[in-house]
C-alpha cells in the first residue's frame, strides 16, 4: 500500500519505506526527503548528535519545516482555546489563511468581548461554509 510519488515529500508521506505515514514534515538534511515525527525522532538518536554537529553545523538531522497554516492554526488555538464555537470554527478556516489573521488581529487588537468574537465566528462561520461550498462545487464540475 505505498504511493512512491508521495514518499519522502514535504506533506507527503514519512521516507522510511516500512512507516509512509503521511503529513511528513520533518527534513532530513542528509538523504533531503522528509519523514513523520517518530522516524525523525530515531534518525535524530543522541548518540549520533555530535557527528551530525560537524557535518551540518545543528545537532538533529531531521528539523520540522512547518507551514505558515500550520502555525497560524496553533497561534489561533492559544488564544481562545476554551471558547466552546472556536475549535469547531478554525477546523473549517485551516485553509483559509485571510481567516486566521482576521481572527487573530480582532481578538488581540480589539479585545473583543466572548459575546462579540461569538457573532464574528458566527458570521465568519457562514462565509466559510460558502467559500467551501464554492469551491467544492468547482472541483465536482470540474473533474
Ligand atoms: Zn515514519
């Protein structure tokens, strides 16, 4: 059950032939394919850290490259991450990025009130849906 063209890629599947699980974020500098969490955390073992030192100038051979949604899905579910509407919300905005920031920007910059973000996400909440209506009615069409 492999699919050599997603092996080894970034977001792709882990390099490591007898693992391929997906979401592989983590580059390895020396066979430059990427791998899963738990195959970079064996490829980075301590004892072989002041050997890749010398070759590479860091101490671990597979370091995560994270997407710029990856980080911003974080930075969003620290702020508000009891708020009972905004896990349910931000799963459906990964993908849009503009959400995100707009989410971000309003609740640290405008100090919105819980009652307040909760109309926004409402609001937002209906955009979403649209655009992801849009766009999956586009790739039905378009297939
Ligand atoms: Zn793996």
């Amino acid at each position: 059950m492999s699919d050599n063209k997603l092996k080894g890629i970034k977001n792709g599947n882990c390099n490591v032939t007898a693992c391929q699980k997906p979401g592989a974020t983590f580059y390895n500098k020396s066979t430059e394919a990427y791998y899963c969490a738990d195959c970079a955390e064996q490829i980075n073992w301590p004892g072989g850290r002041a050997e890749v030192m010398e070759l590479y100038g860091t101490p671990l051979l597979c370091e995560e490259e994270r997407d710029i949604v990856q980080e911003l899905a974080d930075i969003t579910l620290e702020l508000m991450p009891t708020h009972p509407r905004y896990a349910e919300v931000t799963n459906r905005a990964y993908n849009t990025l503009t959400d995100l920031y707009l989410m971000k920007f309003e609740y640290e910059c405008l100090k919105l009130t819980v009652e307040e973000l909760e109309q926004e996400i409402r609001e937002k909440s209906q955009t979403i849906s649209n655009l992801h209506w849009a766009n999956d009615t586009h790739q039905m069409g378009s297939a």
